[in-house]
C-alpha cells in the first residue's frame, strides 16, 4: 500500500509504503475537506492482510488504552466480548507529541451483548467522540484526525469489515 501527499505547486507523489494518509486537496471554496485517494474500507482490508495493523487482546471488563502518536500503531483492532457483566472501556487519544493530520483508524468487533460500554475519547480522560453501546453484534471502522487541538471523527462505518 502506498499513501499520497500533496505539496504546494507539485504533483501527487508516493509516500513510504505502510502510511495511511488523507489528503488535503485545496479548491476553490477552500472548505479544508480531506480527499482520500483510496476508500477507507479497502484501505483497512488492505492493513489486516498485510499485517500492519496492532490485534489488541479481547476485551472483557473495563479498562482504558492510551494511543499516542509515534508510539502506538496507526492501525488498532479490539475485539468486544459480552464479559461477567456491564463494563466501560475507555480508547483515548493522547495529544502528546500530535501534529494536525494525525491519523488513527481504530476497527472494533463487538459482542452482540449490551454489557460494553465502549469511548473513544479525545485525549487522556477527556470527552467522548463517539459511544457506543447496544445490544448488536458489529464491526465498526472508525478514523479519527487530529485537528492541532483536538481528535475528531472523520468516519464511522459499521459492518465495514
């Protein structure tokens, strides 16, 4: 797999393999959208076979994960099981050491049970960016940008996997 950027007057060039990069194609309206060059769900089947995505062990109880630029893979799965009971789980993304662009991709399977209680959160212990919490078996795909001052969701997909 290979990401693309963009630099100012030049043409598309490739990135190392194994990046996972949006990228900012400015326009007219100059509405700061992100173009992906490749759709997200073919780019994360593409990480799971080539083995560049970190396979979490199961979840069954409550617990917090910091993801830090640099130090945690860009790519994470967890997997969900129902456990002994209801639980919360905590994914946070660190600010630290975070630049604008930042990307990570989480992809989470999930019981068909109620008991987890899953967040994403926007750096250590702060606020939610999406819950997710029901009775439904799924696999979700979730990308999250770092925006310079916070972590916001660019996509959720379920069942995308």
């Amino acid at each position: 797999m290979v990401g693309y950027k963009i630099a100012s007057g030049s043409p598309i060039v490739p990135m190392a393999p194994g990046y996972l990069v949006p990228v900012y194609v400015p326009n007219s309206s100059d509405d700061n959208r992100l173009e992906f060059l490749v759709n997200s769900s073919t780019l994360a089947q593409n990480l799971f076979t080539n083995g560049n995505v970190l396979v979490n062990a199961p979840v069954i109880a409550a617990g917090t994960d910091l993801l830090t630029v640099n130090v945690s893979a860009p790519v994470e799965l967890f997997t969900f099981n129902a456990g002994a009971g209801a639980y919360a789980y905590h994914i946070d993304l660190s600010h630290t050491g975070a630049v604008a662009g930042n990307i990570f991709m989480i992809n989470i399977q999930k019981a068909a049970s109620a008991n987890p209680t899953i967040d994403v959160r926007d750096g250590s212990g702060g606020s939610a960016i999406i819950t997710i919490n029901n009775g439904t078996a799924e696999n979700i795909q979730c990308l999250f940008m770092y925006t310079g001052a916070a972590w916001v969701r660019l996509e959720a997909v379920i069942n995308s996997f």
